[in-house]
C-alpha cells in the first residue's frame, strides 16, 4: 500500500494537483513518518551503554531495506529548528530494527543531543547505508578486531555476525578504553567470549591500573601478550586518529599493511591548501557570490555568505553536502586532485576552488 502512495505522489497529476510544492510535502506534514522521500524512523527505545554512551533502536518506515553488518548510515536529526546529519554504524539489529550507539563528545550537537535530549517516539531521518568495514567472502583466517571506545560499535556488527555464523576460527578482540566503565558493550563482549570457546577479549585501558587487562595505548607489545600474528590474521581496526595512525604503521613496517582493514570515526585533520589567491565563487540558485580564501572549503565559503547548505561530517565521507559543480575547477583538500572545469556534483565541504566556480545552491 505504502509502495502504491509513494507511486502515486510521483505522478503528473499529483504534480499539477499540488503545485507549487511537491505532493510529498502535504504528506509529509500530513504523517511525517510516511511522507516525504526520506527514510523516516521512530525511536523505539533508548538505552544507555555507558555514561556517555546511548544506544537508539530504530523502527523505519517502508524505504530501509537492509545493510550488510559493518556499515554504517547517514542520521539526520531536527534539533532546535536545524538539521543536523551525521554518519553512525548499524551497531547491531534488534527484532528487525536497527541500532545506532552514539557517543557522546565535547563540542558534538547530535551526539549531546542523543544522549540528553532524545525521546522514544522522536522521529529521525536515516540515508542508505554505505561503507566497506566488512567481512570478507572468504573467512578461513583468525581475525584481529582492534577498536578505541565507540570504534567498537562496528566491530560489535561483525562480531555478531561470525558468532550468528557460527564461526569456529580464532577470534581476538582488543579493545582500548580509558577505564573499563567506558568499554561500551563490554557485558555484551564478555558473554560473548565465554559462550563462544574461539572468541577473546582483550581489554586494554589507558588511563588506569586494572587487574587482568593490557594497559597504556596501543603498543606491539599487546600483541605480542595476546599471541597475534600479523602474517595469519585478517585485522580490522577502528577508533581516534591516534591508535589507527600506531596501527597502520606497525601493519606497514612489517610488511602485512594489505591484511589491515581500516575505520576512521573521528574527525580528521584534512591538508588545506594556504597559498594562492581566494577564488570568487558564485552560488547561483542564491545570486549570491563570494570570495573563498585559498585555506577555506566552499562549505565554509557558503556559511560565511549566510547560506545554510545541509552538511554531515565535514571530511567527504558521507556526501551530504554534495552540490552541482556548473562551472570551474575545484580541488579535493583530502586527495590534491584537481576537478575538471565542466559540471559535475562535488563534495563542497572538502573542495576548495582553484579558479573561479558556479555551485547551484
């Protein structure tokens, strides 16, 4: 029925019947779970993993489909009149609904929002699922699962999926906290290890002295305390900068850096280029035009000019804020390359433009 509604607003009549707006806006003001052509979701219950920590289960209308465990999805919450979106993993799947676990951080809007603000009943808006932190076909190999606090929330996917398998070969977890009340599913991770003989968990806590557990930051010394051998393991690892940075290199110097599957979830820092001259950009839905700095994004450019495009995590990852390049040229801040001068959809929050350019926004 849902299906047939979601055809029938997408047809001429209903076009012309509900001009100037599109007929999916009365719906979506009509039933906003419904209408619209989002993924809408319900927030059926809230639970708190940690003190900064929530898990959302979410109940979505007829548009989700399904995610491959691992990947993640782009999450839009409305919150004081503005959205807002970011990118969560599926941490897990709950009598057919989906789990996002968001962790709170200092200067984070959505994820202060999650964890004081939200209610069950609050509606949000989820984008198709993306990624490739996932298992491979063939699972033959032992795996090393590494994460730093909510790092860990894709792993759990992949460990309950193996477990869900009934995976028989060497599983290790390792798994860095400051102090054991922040390991995020740790009741979860142990119940796990001790039902399933192949699974261990390893937890590593940096800023305190616990008995039984590997401390301090990542080192090859743990790895070397839990038996791992780079050359036999499929490794994965997620979590700060910092850790995927000591990870990557070790992987590197011992020549296994093919075996290392990576998932950043915290910011990163992007090159800018500093030198040359600003750029005049044009927005042309707007008719407004302005002069981007060699050291700023045309994101930053269009917030600067009083414009409010949608954005999510600010480092190109999950294409919220892709605008239509009409004219010049654009750089990737993350990559160095150089866009054609023809028109072609961009990431505007990591492009810097290198000549004059026309964005339709």
């Amino acid at each position: 029925m849902l299906n047939f509604i979601d055809r029938a607003l997408k047809s001429p009549l209903a076009q012309v019947l509900t001009w100037p707006h599109r007929a999916e806006t009365y719906l979506e003001f009509l039933a906003p779970r419904i209408g619209g052509v989002a993924i809408k979701a319900t927030v059926k219950a809230v639970r708190q993993e940690t003190n900064r920590a929530v898990s959302l289960v979410l109940e979505p209308n007829h548009r989700w489909s399904h995610h491959v465990p691992g990947q993640y999805v782009p999450f839009t919450a409305t919150i004081n009149g503005r959205r807002y979106t970011r990118c969560f993993t599926v941490s897990g799947i709950e009598a057919g609904c989906p789990v996002v676990t968001i962790q709170a951080h200092s200067s984070g809007i959505v994820s202060a929002w999650a964890n004081e603000s939200v209610w069950q009943g609050d509606i949000v808006e989820l984008g198709a699922p993306s990624g490739d932190f996932i298992l491979p076909v063939e699972r033959n190999e032992p795996f090393l699962f590494i994460a730093g606090g909510s790092g860990i929330t894709p792993i759990r996917a992949l460990l309950d999926q193996l477990a869900g398998e009934g995976h028989q070969g060497q599983v290790d977890i390792l798994y860095y906290v400051p102090s054991s009340a922040d390991a995020i599913f740790l009741g979860h991770l142990k119940t796990l290890a001790t039902s399933c003989p192949n699974v261990k968990l390893h937890l590593a806590v940096t800023r305190e002295k616990v008995a039984g557990s590997l401390s301090g930051h990542f080192t090859p010394d743990h790895l070397k305390a839990i038996g791992v051998d780079l050359s036999k393991a499929r490794t994965y690892v997620c979590g700060p900068a910092g850790l995927i940075t000591a990870v990557e290199q070790h992987w590197s110097n011992a020549g296994q850096h093919s075996r290392l599957t990576l998932e950043r979830f915290q910011a990163i820092e992007l090159p800018v280029a500093v030198d040359g001259e600003g750029q005049a950009v044009r927005f042309s839905d707007s008719a407004i035009t302005t002069t981007a700095p060699a050291n700023r994004t045309i994101l930053d450019a269009a917030e600067a000019a009083g414009l409010n495009p949608v954005s999510g995590c600010r480092q190109g990852i999950c294409r919220t804020c892709t605008c239509r390049k009409l004219a010049g040229q654009v750089r990737d801040i993350r990559t160095g390359q150089i866009s054609g001068d023809g028109p072609e959809d961009i990431a505007i929050c990591v492009s810097v433009p290198v000549t004059p350019i026309t964005i339709e926004l």
